[in-house]
C-alpha cells in the first residue's frame, strides 16, 4: 500500500529514501540478451532500486549531469533549444537506443551526430500507453451529450498523439460542464534536475456551482490585485488576463498526484498559454475540507505556539467564511462566499513573466531546479499580502485578520512535515 501512496519506492514523507531495496523487487527474464540456448530461457535480474531517489525521474539519461545537458544545449539552434527544455519529451543517449536496438535485433538507420544526447517527444517515449489513452478519450466523446467535454475529450485524443498540448489545453480553460475532467502533462515537480518536464495526471470531479459562482470576485480582480503588489513596478503586467476559477467535488485522481494531496491546481504552465490566454483554477472542495477538519484543527488546537488557537480556528461559527493556507490551502465552509485559493490566484499572475528578461526566458527556465519550491514559499506570502489588501478595501471582513495568521502558520508546520526534498514542504520552511 505504501508502494501504491507513493508510486515508487521511495517515501516522500522520508527526503525520498528508498523504503524497499533491490532484494525486495520482482524477478525479470530478459530472453533475448544473447543467442538462442537450447535449454536455457534468457537472463534473469532483479530491477535496481536507488537508496535515493533520483533527480533524473528518467526524464534524463540517469548518468547525465547538468553539465552535459547544458553543453549540448548550447549547440543546438535556438527553436531546438527551447524543445530540449521543453515540457513534453525526454532526454536519450543515441549510443543506448543503438544498442537496445542491437537486442531486439532492429536494423533501422540513426541519424549521425557529432552529440550522444537527442530529444524523444512524449508521443514517441509512451506511445503504447498515449495510444490506449487516445482511443479511450475518443470513445468518451463519442458517449458524452457535452459540446465542451466532446472538444476536451477528442482534443486530449489527438494531443497524446501528436505531442502538441496548446489547443487540447485552451479546451480545458473553456471547458463548460457538470463533470469537470483534468487530463494531461503538466506539473514539473518530478524534474529536480531542472524543473523542466512535466508528468501525467488526471483529476475528475463534479462542479459546485454555488462556490464557484461564490469565487468569481477573486479571477475578475487580478489586475487590482497585481497593481497594488508590493514590489517595484517594473516587475508588474500591465494586462493580466482574469483566472477562471472552478470548484469541484473529487471523485478519483490518478498519475502524478502520490504523497501529500493538493487542494487546487492552477494551470497550464505552458508559458504559451500564459502568455496568450492566462490560466486556470480548480478546487477541490472536498478535499480541502477534509484536510482541514482531519489535519489543520488537531495540529493548530494543541499548540503552544498558537495561543488560543480555537479561538482563532472557527469550524463550526456561521460567520466563518473561508482560511488560507499555505500548500495550495483554502477552506470553504458551507457558507464560503469569499476567499478562495489566494495562493493559486498568486500562482495565475506569475506563472510566467520576470519582465526584464521577457524576450529571452522566463522565470522557470531561470531557476531551473529551485522554481517549484521557490514558486511555492512566493504563492504563500503573496497570497497573505493580497488578503490583507482585500481587507483594507473592505472586500474580505477584517474579522479575518487573527484567524488568517494562525490557520497559516498551523499549515506551515503541517506542510514542511512532506519533507525539505519536496517543494510542497520546502516552500513554507522558505515562508517561515
């Protein structure tokens, strides 16, 4: 089960450390590592555990370092560049495919180069599994009676196919239904090389229209919001375009969501999008709910920290309107009319531009490795400040005030228990 929490063999609650060994992995048989023997079935072994996870997550040839990579890269044309740190492929060696191709005893011609390192699109890499995917996607649109989820759906078919996300993606920002459907590439917390490939993921639920109608103040007031930053104005966007938000009951989740669970998501990450469109929020209700009656409230009630925390956490009282809280963190009560993901609407206006290096990079290529975490402890700090401002315009009742600083700081103790080797916890030890 613990294999399952976390998709592989290392704990995420642990910095990552292997919990099983290789003693502890399946027997292989690999039949055709040599000649035909007459009596003998092939070669048998056992997969290899690392006692630490690696930071490749084999998006990466596992004994690239940093190095290579950035050599190579720097020898490539500029559109070529921008594919090799781009979202959706994986890194191989050309002398490894060449000799996997001597074991399976393929005979098809390489292309030469000077460069051992090569690029292979999401499409090609998993293309057994995106192909299953595609077809169970198609049959999904054919079924649904939904304009919005047959685009998704169809759409989602052909990107798996041919690894270009924009338009599958621009569906989902439109995307206008009861049944409210994520799928895709997207999350770059794996990559702890660089910070630049994204893994698959899925989340299913069913819109709440009442708190999604109730969080509309905060996606329609991104420009206010990003106007009175405290911060230089140079670093501000004159046009930030409005964040859909989306409130939904989860119902199932898969790929890339093992170890501790988010409560929201704001996405695409793909700077194109951004740039061109903006981005998205989703919250999970339940969830956030869940984590906050099960985790925040015992670990805040106890606290010698926080005096008179159950004073300051109100559960029950019906003037409670919602808390943020580090970790993607907010609470909706029942009630729930006002403050709803401040972190992730933090994360919708800076997901791509630091303006003096516009026209070059952007903010993610810059800190490589270290934006996941540093994107994290930013989001929660300017999530605080947008709160405080929404108060002082009387947005948000100041009642607020005392109850925000304890449930954040209560979130903070609870989010760097996922560990400094996680960007989830890493983030609010940054914040603290």
């Amino acid at each position: 089960m613990y294999y399952v929490i976390n998709k592989s063999p290392w704990s995420s609650l642990d910095e990552n450390e292997a919990f099983l060994t290789t003693a502890d992995s399946a027997v292989k048989l690999l039949p055709k590592a040599t000649k035909s023997v007459s009596g003998w079935n092939g070669l048998e072994y056992r997969t290899t555990f690392a006692s630490v996870k690696p930071p490749d997550a084999s998006f990466y040839p596992s004994d690239m370092d940093k190095m290579e990579f950035n050599l190579w890269k720097d020898s490539l044309p500029e559109d070529q560049q921008k594919e090799a740190m781009g979202f959706f492929n994986v890194i191989r060696r050309r002398s490894e495919s060449f000799l996997e191709n001597m074991i399976s005893h393929k005979t098809e011609n390489s292309t030469i180069s000077l460069h051992d390192l090569y690029v292979v699109r999401y499409s090609q890499e998993y293309h057994s599994l995106l192909s299953e995917a595609a077809a169970l996607l198609h049959s999904a649109g054919d079924l649904t009676s939904s304009t919005s989820l047959k685009r998704l759906f169809y759409g989602k078919a052909d990107t798996f196919l041919s690894n270009d996300y924009y338009d599958s993606d621009i569906a989902w920002m439109e995307m206008d239904s009861k049944l409210d459907v994520t799928i895709g590439s997207y999350e770059t917390y794996e990559d702890t090389l660089f910070g630049y490939k994204a893994t698959f993921e899925a989340f299913i639920g069913f819109r709440d229209d009442e708190a999604t109608a109730q969080v509309k103040l905060f996606g329609d007031h991104l420009q206010v919001l990003e106007k009175n930053l405290p911060m230089d104005n140079i670093y501000k966007s004159e046009n930030v375009t409005a964040a859909p938000i989306r409130v939904i009951q989860l119902l199932y989740n898969a790929g890339d969501v093992k170890g501790p669970q988010t409560v929201a998501f704001n996405l695409p990450n793909d700077e194109r999008i951004v740039t061109d469109r903006g981005t998205s929020m989703v919250m999970l209700k339940n969830v956030s709910e869940a984590k906050y009656k099960l985790l925040l409230t015992p670990l805040s009630f106890p606290s010698s920290v926080i005096s008179n925390a159950a004073d300051n956490i109100d559960v029950k009282g019906p003037q409670t309107v919602a808390f943020n809280l580090p970790n993607d963190e907010c609470i909706v009560t029942d009630r729930g009319t006002s403050m709803v993901m401040l972190k992730n609407v933090s994360k919708a206006k800076f997901k791509l531009i630091l303006k003096p290096i516009a026209d070059k990079s952007t903010i993610r290529l810059e800190l490589q490795e270290f934006h996941s975490s540093l994107e994290e402890a930013k989001s929660d700090i300017v999530g605080l400040s947008t709160l405080k401002f929404l108060m002082d315009k009387d947005l948000l009742t100041k009642s607020l005030a005392k109850s925000m600083h304890v449930s954040f700081l209560a979130g903070c103790f609870r989010s760097v228990h996922f560990g400094l080797e996680e960007a989830h916890g890493k983030g609010p030890a940054f914040a603290v």
